[in-house]
C-alpha cells in the first residue's frame, strides 16, 4: 500500500470515529500515535493478554493485533474509543496492512 493509500484510510477513520464518538480527538489520537509508535519501536506490540504494567492504548492494540483477520477483529475495534485510537495508530505506524479496496 502506497503512502497516498494509507493516509486515505488514516483520515477515512479518523472521520468515521469522530461520527461514531462525539469525543474523538485528532491531539489525542496523535498521542496515542507516539505511544504506539514508541511501544513498537520497544518491541512491546505482540498478540498477547493485557498487561496492567502497560498503557491501556498498548494493551488495545495488542488485543486489535491477536484479532487481526478473525471474525472478531471489527467488534474488537468497536469495544470503545480506546481501541479506536489504537486501530487508527496501528494503521498509521504501518503495523497493520490495510489493502486498498
């Protein structure tokens, strides 16, 4: 996926989370895109169990990772705001591999 790709379905998110959650924040999800960036950078994003020690963006988007490509992925993303502001910073750190429809 190019960076033209990707950046379309950053902002199509964006947008649909702020539809959806009237306190989605684009500071916020700029945040939480440092912190995910920064936990992949330490190696702390795998598919496992949350972790209490972890920030609960951390723990969301390791629980949006061990769903990824299951029937569980889309509810899981639509648990609350905190696991839309990790999908959106996964997608943005290039984590997940979004195909352009």
């Amino acid at each position: 996926m190019n960076a033209q790709t990707k950046n379309k379905h950053t902002t199509a998110c964006v947008k649909l989370a702020k539809e959806r959650f009237d306190n989605f924040s684009e500071a916020k999800s700029h945040k939480v895109f440092l912190i995910i960036k920064e936990a992949k950078s330490r190696g702390l994003l795998q598919k496992q169990p949350p972790d209490r020690c972890l920030s609960p963006y951390i723990n969301a988007a390791n629980r949006i990772l061990e769903t990824f490509g299951t029937a569980t992925f889309f509810p899981t993303i639509s648990l609350n705001i905190t696991h839309v502001y990790a999908y959106v910073a996964l997608v943005a750190t290039n984590t997940i591999k979004i195909t352009a429809a």
